[in-house]
C-alpha cells in the first residue's frame, strides 16, 4: 500500500499531515510513503527529514498512483479528479462544503474519511484532530488578544503604582476554551469562562478560573451543546450584557456542530464595553460569536478593537502538525496493516467517519 503526504494547497494553510515521526511508524506498518517535495516546510519540516525517516520524494501533483492520501485541508476538484480511482482520502476535507469537491470525490469513487466526523468516543481521542487543533487555536487566541490589548494582563506592583490585572471573560469552555482559560490564567489575567453545558464549571474552576453563571443550561447529543431556545438565548443575553461592562478582554470560542456560530456578543454589548476592550472571535470561521466580527479582519468599534483570525491553528504549524500528523497515523492505522488495506465496516470509527453515510436503516 502506497501512501501520499500532499502539499497543502489553500491559501495560509502551514500544517502538513504527516511529519518524519509518522512516515516511520506508517513504514513500519508495511506501507510505502511519498511525500510532495516541499509539503512539511511551513511546519519545520525539510524534505531532507522525510527522506531520512524512509520517505520518498515526488512532485506535488505528479502522477498519482498512491492507494491512501493524507491531507490537512481538502485538495481543490482539480486535484481531486487526479487521484487514482478509488483511492482512500484523509484529512480535514469537510466535503458538505463544496460541491465541486465533493463531486469530485465521488466521481473519482474515493473513500472519504473527514476526521472533523469522528465520533468522540474514548476509542476516538487519540485520532481527534478537533480537539488537537482546538488546543493550539485557543492558545493563539489569547495571546492575539494580549498582543492587542493596551494593557497588562499580569497584576504588577511597581514604583510607579498598581496596575490591576485584565479581566478576561471566555465564552464556550470546549477544548479552545479550556486552553484559552488556562493560557490566559498563565499570563497573569482574572479569568472568568462560561458555557451552555453545566460540567464545564468544574473544568473552568479546576484551571483556576471563575464560572460565570448566566442561569442558562443546554447540554445536547454526544457531549455537544444544543442551540438555545430564544428565550434561553434572551436569558443568557441580559445577564451578559450587564457583567461585560467591566471585562476587559472576551475571547470567543463557541460553537455548536453543524450550524453558523452562536451570535452571543451583540453590537449593543460591544457598545457597553470600556474603550481599550479588546474581542477575539475564534469562532469567525463559522461566522463569529460577536455580532461585529468580520472573518479575518482586524477592526475597532467605537474603541473596541474585534478580531476575527481566522485557521490559528496554523499559525502554531510545527506542533499543530505534531499533533495532527499522529491523529492521522492513529486513524490509518485502523486500516493499514503488514503492508494491507483491511476496512472493517463493524468499527464504528470508519464506518461512522466515512463520507457519504450510507442512508441509515432506521
Ligand atoms: P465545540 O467546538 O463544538 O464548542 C465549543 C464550546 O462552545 C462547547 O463547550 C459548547 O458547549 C459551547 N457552546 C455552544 N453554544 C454556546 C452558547 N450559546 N453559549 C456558551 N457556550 C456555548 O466543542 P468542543 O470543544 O469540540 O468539545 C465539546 C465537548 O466534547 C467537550 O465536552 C469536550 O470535552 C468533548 N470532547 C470529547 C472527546 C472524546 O471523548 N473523544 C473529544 C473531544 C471533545
């Protein structure tokens, strides 16, 4: 079985899918491994590396004949209709997407796993590239938002005068949260953090942070939140709004699977913050917590500055791959064996992760 490490190919886009650590340990399953010359660069990773682990170089996009492909973010269509038919493709591909993508893909018959569908069972986490990412998109989160705010976060007793600590609200307390509660805790700041599901307390508190209480509680399937009922939403709204006067950063980082961002933040409480405040959006990519949050843009409100960075995660590419590369291996794994491609559709990680899911028999 041969495998292929493409060379990402969207715009920003610095992780790659597999590092020199995981091409041995795919050669020690038996599988031959090409990588497209230049693909670990951005992330610190020089052909030279791979080659030394056991890899072979090829062209990026050169004649394709690999059984498994291995990406971060889907290849383009056109790519797409290169590979050998009925390949077996892995990565972030979100193939829901795009339609272009996704009718190459099947026009082409690959086996499609897009690893955001997981399930996130126990079994799971070592291949959850959601949680992988989500660490170092929280981490970065924070340390935008102290880069661009005009204060200190640490509390700091000098010569000159006290200077109080930032306070430091997070909203959403998944894996981006709970990083960003701990990061922000690390530099010195009060942090307070809220979610929609009631465990999140403990593990906000247990960071050293505050939970805030919005009387609000929505826990939904598979240890996901549900969407607010409106009058949940106007409940959680009030109360905000009051307790945002005096917080100097937000960081944004709630998400319910399968739909636009949650709008928690709304113009009228970006307008009741303290000038100086500071918002960082990591939801921008599904369209922003806050009301004001332009996807990728920088921009200041009445003195409030919202940020919208979009794909942190690869801003922190060498250990972002690191993580990403193993959560590749672990689900390979599941099919690649002495050299062997074996599916087992009783294994609910491929059958569960495969795209299309076959219409279900209930
Ligand atoms: P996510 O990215 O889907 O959402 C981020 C957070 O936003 C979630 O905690 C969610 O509850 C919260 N949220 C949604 N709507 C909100 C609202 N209106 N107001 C405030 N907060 C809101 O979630 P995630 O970080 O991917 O993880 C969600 C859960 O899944 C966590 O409990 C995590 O521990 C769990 N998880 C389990 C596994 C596993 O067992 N394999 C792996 C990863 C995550």
């Amino acid at each position: 079985v041969k495998v292929r490490v493409l060379k990402e190919s969207a715009p920003g886009e610095r992780r790659v899918a597999a590092t020199p650590e995981t091409v041995k340990k795919l050669l020690a399953r038996g599988a031959a491994v090409e990588i497209e010359s230049g693909a670990g660069l951005a992330a610190g990773f020089v052909d030279q590396a791979y080659v030394d682990a056991g890899g072979s170089l090829v062209d990026a996009g050169a004649g394709d004949d690999a059984d498994v492909i291995v990406c971060v973010q889907a290849p383009q269509a056109a790519r797409l209709q290169q590979l050998k038919t009925g390949a077996t493709l892995v990565g972030m591909l979100n193939p829901d997407a795009d339609d272009g993508r996704a009718q190459a893909m099947q026009s082409r018959q690959l086996a499609v796993f897009p690893l955001e569908k997981l399930p996130r069972t126990t079994r799971a986490q070592a291949m959850d590239v959601l949680s992988s990412q989500a660490g170092m998109a929280g981490y970065k989160a924070v340390l935008i938002a102290a880069q661009l705010a005009p204060r200190f976060f640490p509390m700091l007793t000098t010569a000159a005068g006290t200077i109080r600590p930032s306070r430091v609200l997070i909203v959403g307390a998944g894996v981006a949260g709970l990083q960003a509660i701990a990061t922000s805790k690390r530099l010195g700041a009060q942090v307070e953090g809220f979610d929609v599901r009631p465990e999140t307390r403990e593990q906000i508190e247990s960071l050293g942070g505050k939970f805030l209480d919005l009387g609000v509680s929505a826990a939904g399937e598979g240890g996901y939140a549900r969407q607010l009922t409106e009058e949940e939403r106007a409940e959680q709204q009030a109360r905000l709004a009051e307790h945002l006067k005096s917080v100097d950063v937000i960081v944004c980082t709630a998400a319910v699977p399968g739909r636009p961002a949650p709008k928690i933040i709304s113009r009228a409480m970006v307008e009741g913050m303290k000038p100086g405040s500071v918002i960082v959006d990591l939801a921008a990519e599904t369209g922003g917590n806050c009301e004001l949050t332009e996807p990728g843009q920088t921009i200041d409100h009445k003195g409030v500055v919202v940020s919208g960075p979009l794909n942190l995660a690869s801003m922190g590419a060498v250990h972002a791959s690191e993580m990403y590369a193993r959560n590749v291996l672990n689900f390979v794994s599941l099919f690649i064996n002495d050299g062997q491609l074996a599916f087992d559709w009783d294994d609910e990680l491929l059958a569960r992760t495969r795209w299309p899911q076959p219409p279900s028999s209930a």
